[in-house]
C-alpha cells in the first residue's frame, strides 16, 4: 500500500495517546491516532475517568491552595528510592496546565476531587483533598456517529448499560431504596436512559473514564485528527538513530506511516503480555495467573515495539502493576470477565478472608495495598485467592462486586457459581471451600470489633481515605465497620488482578524513551502505561495512572512540536 506522511504517529487510543493527539493537533501538527481493536479508548473508556493532579484549577478556585512542596514532599515519602525527582516535577508542574489546556480549548471538562483524600493518610504531606479531578458528564449525542467507535463501559459495572457516576451520583443509587430525593434522582436517570435507548439504541450520558475518552474524541475530531481502528503498530520504522514511523497492519494490508516529528507509544503497558507478567510479576509464576481488568488488546506492544530500537525498560520496583482484586465473573460463551472490587470493600459489614477463614488486612485501604497484603499472606507455591464475606443486609445495601444492590436480582450469579450463599457461616464456608471454624470464629471476634469500631487487627477506618470509601451514615462509630449477623451469609473469590501496569518504558522529564545507556531515543516518546510509571511501583493516590497518562501525553506533544510544556510552578 501506498505510505502515509503525517506529523505525528500516536500508536494506541487511551487517555495516554489521544491527550497526545489533541494536544498535538491544537498546537498545528497533522495527527493520526491508530489503535489495534475495532473500537477507540482502551481501558481509559473503563475508567473512573480520575485523574491525581494535585494544585489543579478547580481546587485552587476553590481556595485549596497548597504550595509544590507539599505534593512533592508526599511523592518524595512515598516513593521512596523510586523517587525520580525530574521526572515527578515535571508531572507535578505541569499537570496544572494541562487541565487548563484542556479545560479551556478542547471539549474536555472535569468535575473536582476536592473532598477526597490520598490513599495514605499517616505519610508526611498527605492531602485530604483538592488533589485531583475528573471528567465530567459527557452528552454522547455531540459524537454524532463517532460514537459508535467509541468503547462502550464495562457492561457489569454499569445499570442496564447506563454509566454510574462515582461520588454523588453513585451515593444516591446506593440510597435510591431509603431516601426519596435519591429515588427521584434515580428515576430521572433511569428515564432519561430508557429515552437515550429508544432513541439512539444506547445510553447518551457518558460518564466517568467513558466520558473522558467520548470528550477526548471530540476534541480530537474538531482538530483534524485521524482516527483508524482495526490498525495495529507492529514494528517501529527507525533509520540513523531516528524513530520516524511505523508499520501498520491494516484491514487492507501492511502500510508503512512516516511522521516527521516521530511517534508516541501509548500501548497501555503489558496487563496481557503473559511472558512479561510470568517475569515481572512474581505471584503469577506462569504468567496466567494474574487476571488484569485492562482491556485484552494491552498485550504489551509499545514495549516490545519499544525494545526492538533498544529502548531500556524499568520493572525494579516494588509492584510492576496497579494492583486490584479482581472476581472472575463467567459469560455464557464460557469466557469470564475480569471484575475490579473497587467500590464496596470499604462499606460496613464485609471482610476478606483467606481459604483459612482469616482476615489478612485492611480491606477498606486502596485496591493495590488490599491486593498486595493478599499476595503477602499467600504461603509460597499456593494461589492467590480470597474470599469477600458479608450477610444479607449488606449485598441487598451495597451490592457484592458484580452483584448489585436491591431490587436487582441475585438468582442468576448465584446460579452461575459467581456467589456463594450459606444459611449459616459454616455452610458459606462448605460452600466456598474455606475453613468453616476459622470463618466462624474470625466473624466472632471482627461482629466484637464492629461494635466497638475498633479495628485492633488492621485499623480499618482508621485514615481520611477508609472513612470517605465507608459509609458516613452508619449507625455504628467506624464507618467502614459492621456487624455480619444477618443469614443468608454471601462470598465472591477474589483473585490477583489489576487495574494497569507500572512497569515499563524508560523516559525522561520530556516522555522521550530512553535508551538502555539513558539518551533519548530521537523520534520516540511513551505516554500511559507504556511509559514506566513516574510512581516507580506505588500508589499514593487515586487517579495516579490516568493523572501522569493525560499530562506526559500533553508534554510529549509539545516536545514533538518543538515546544517546552507550559508549567505552573507559582
Ligand atoms: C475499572 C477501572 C477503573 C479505573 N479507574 C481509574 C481511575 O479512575 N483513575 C486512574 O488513574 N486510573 C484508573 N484505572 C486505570 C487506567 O484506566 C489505566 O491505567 C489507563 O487507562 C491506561 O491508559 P493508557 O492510555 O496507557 O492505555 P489504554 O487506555 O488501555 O489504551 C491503550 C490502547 O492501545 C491499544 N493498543 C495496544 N497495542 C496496540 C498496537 N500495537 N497498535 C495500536 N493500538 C494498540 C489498545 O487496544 C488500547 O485501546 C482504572 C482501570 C480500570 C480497569
């Protein structure tokens, strides 16, 4: 086929590479975005949509003002020897701007995270809130029929495919059954959906990560960018040290793309890549068992891509993916889908439990610490998998991973062995394959602790970030904390999962790939989980992925426009 000239080459369709693709664009360089699956937005269209840019501009008119120093001080604490102080600057300066960028000249708006916490709230610098945004509602209907390239949700986790809105919008479908201003906003939603339904065969309202993809497109579109689907990179064109495209293959056959300011790799990292995660993940021994809830098609591409025109790549660090449990739910091809726990864990009246019966941690902290103190309690040689346990009150409450809240109906999971069910704690136990005495007395001893709301073991409910996920309205003084007395008793297993990866790319301030003597590689830039993330293996915050995924795109497209990012730095 006859090659393509362009300026710039984003090879991938997420948050990483289309942040790249409008900045690009807006700045006057001809664009094309190709993605490798038949629909746009990767797992950024999964998403929460939250992005952790700490003195961004909404908190700032709010009044949350903090100096730099105290969002570096908490990075510099909690990355400890990972701390890359170049590149975190980078990220933290110029994170503002992008936000104004965005806000300001393309169709992105966001809505603010001045309330919540960081995840550790006992590290120097910890913030309670004003650290990060998200993207706001997004009306699909300004996508025309563009929207059918777009990646629909993950369908559990929406309501009849109808996106939930975190925060707010989610507390009154969580309260719609006792609170009747929470019902009448329900109401309106559901109607409003059911129109979008018959009108338009789908749901209109895009919200969260779905949002900020359907946003994302937009702009791209106003700006001129072209968009292929179905168009994998498979190998990077690179001639005198210079990367200046790549190959595509396409519906129609191979085609060579020459960009004249070079190409960012934007992959979304390895989460599928099963001999990178057997390497770098050391619970999955034979690279399977690690169940990621990234979109299949991250196979680990912009790496290897990446490696071939000797790019260095980082995985030391202290976990080479963004942690999550995640619950295997079956499909009636008999594929299963990768369910993330991400809402429920922290609400009173759950714990988690090991095949023993035993509680192994804090089950209301952040999914990656959850996650990782399952893979610690794990003996060596043995699976990971847990156990979420909770009564009756509290799935009809809160719903149990793909399990919703009351009136939706819990025969159909329970009949395709997705939940488990016991009359009593013992037959819950019979019925998961867990040490039935230990379950009985480990409830025992957490229905005490509920009492006092005191959690002695772990200190559930203990930081900012475990009461804000609780429940404010419990009755009892723990607001992550409850008693499980109501029969029938249910549990979901939950395994090794993620959310992204960390691991990867080697870059520099600039998002220029670094090669394994640590010069940049001319042409070549990562962005999103391609890049090796600038948290080097932790997480200290919500929105840590998509945060430094939107911002070093926006930095890497200046770099390729021959500009320096604006910065805030005041
Ligand atoms: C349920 C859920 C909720 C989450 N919520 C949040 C949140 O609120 N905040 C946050 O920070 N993070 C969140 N995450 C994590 C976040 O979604 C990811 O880290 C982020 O989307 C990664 O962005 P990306 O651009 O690197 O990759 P993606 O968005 O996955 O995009 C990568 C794209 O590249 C394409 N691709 C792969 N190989 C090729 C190739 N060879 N050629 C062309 N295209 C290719 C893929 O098909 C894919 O479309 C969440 C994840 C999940 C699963």
């Amino acid at each position: 086929m006859t090659p393509i000239h362009t300026d710039l080459l984003i090879i991938g369709s997420g948050a990483g590479g289309l942040s790249a693709a409008v900045t690009a664009a807006h700045l006057g360089l001809k664009v094309l975005v190709t993605e490798k699956d038949a629909c746009l937005g990767g797992t950024s269209a999964w998403s929460g949509g939250w992005m952790w840019i700490p003195r961004n501009p909404l908190a700032r008119e709010a009044g949350i003002q903090e100096p730099l120093d105290e969002p570096l001080g908490y990075l510099r604490h909690e990355l400890g020897e990972q701390f890359d102080e170049a590149r975190v600057r980078a990220f933290l300066e110029t994170g503002p701007a992008m936000v104004d960028f965005f806000r300001h000249h393309t169709a992105l708006q966001f809505v603010d995270g001045n309330a919540i916490p960081d995840f550790h709230g006992n590290t120097p610098h910890a913030g309670t809130g004003g650290r990060s945004v998200c993207a706001a509602p997004f009306d699909g209907r300004r996508l025309g029929a563009h929207i059918w390239r777009l990646r629909p949700p993950l369908a559990p986790t929406t309501l009849w495919g109808m996106g939930i809105a975190s925060g707010a919008e989610l507390r009154h479908f969580l309260n719609a059954t006792r609170n009747p201003r929470s019902l009448a906003y329900v109401s309106r939603r559901v109607l409003a959906h059911g129109r979008d339904v018959l009108l338009h065969r789908r749901g209109m309202r895009l919200v969260n990560g779905n949002g900020l993809v359907a946003a994302l497109l937009r702009s791209a579109l106003d700006l001129g960018v072209e968009l292929r689907t179905v168009s994998p990179a498979r190998q990077l064109l690179h001639n005198a040290g210079k990367v200046s495209g790549a190959v595509l293959d396409t519906p129609q056959g191979p085609v060579e793309v020459h960009a004249r300011c070079g190409v960012v790799l934007a992959c979304g990292g390895f989460p599928f890549d099963a001999a990178r995660k057997q390497a770098w993940l050391p619970h999955a021994p034979t690279g399977q068992e690690h169940w990621s809830a990234a979109v299949p098609t991250n196979t680990g591409d912009g790496l290897r891509m990446g490696e071939a025109v000797g790019a260095g790549l980082h995985h030391q660090m202290p976990q080479a993916a963004a942690l999550a449990p995640v619950s295997l739910l079956p499909r009636p091809d008999g594929s299963q889908i990768h369910f993330p726990h991400l809402i429920e864990r922290a609400k009173p009246g759950l714990i988690a439990v090991t095949r023993q019966g035993q509680r192994f941690t804090n089950e209301a902290d952040s999914y990656h610490d959850f996650m990782a103190g399952l893979i610690a309690a794990t003996p060596p040689g043995q699976p990971v998998e847990g156990w979420l346990v909770c009564d009756h009150a509290f799935i009809r409450r809160y719903g149990l991973g793909a399990a919703k809240p009351f009136p939706m109906p819990l025969g159909p999971l329970l009949a395709n062995g997705y939940l488990r069910r016991g009359d009593t704690l013992g037959a819950l136990a019979a019925a998961c394959d867990i040490n039935a005495a230990g379950l009985e007395r480990t409830v025992t001893r957490y229905n005490q602790q509920a009492a006092e709301g005191r959690d002695p073991d772990f200190h559930k409910g203990e930081t900012p970030y475990n009461r804000i996920q609780g429940e404010a309205s419990a009755p009892g003084p723990n607001p992550c904390m409850g008693p499980i007395v109501q029969a029938p008793f249910y549990a979901v297993r939950i395994v090794a999962g993620s959310l992204g990866t960390f691991a990867g790319l080697r870059t520099n301030a600039r998002a220029q790939v670094l090669d394994t003597d640590g010069q940049p590689i001319a042409g070549l830039y990562a962005s999103g989980n391609d890049m090796a993330s600038v948290m080097g293996g932790r997480y200290p915050s919500g929105g840590i992925t998509l945060g430094p995924a939107m911002t070093f795109g926006f930095i890497a497209a200046h770099h390729t426009a021959g500009q320096d990012a604006p910065r805030f730095t005041d």
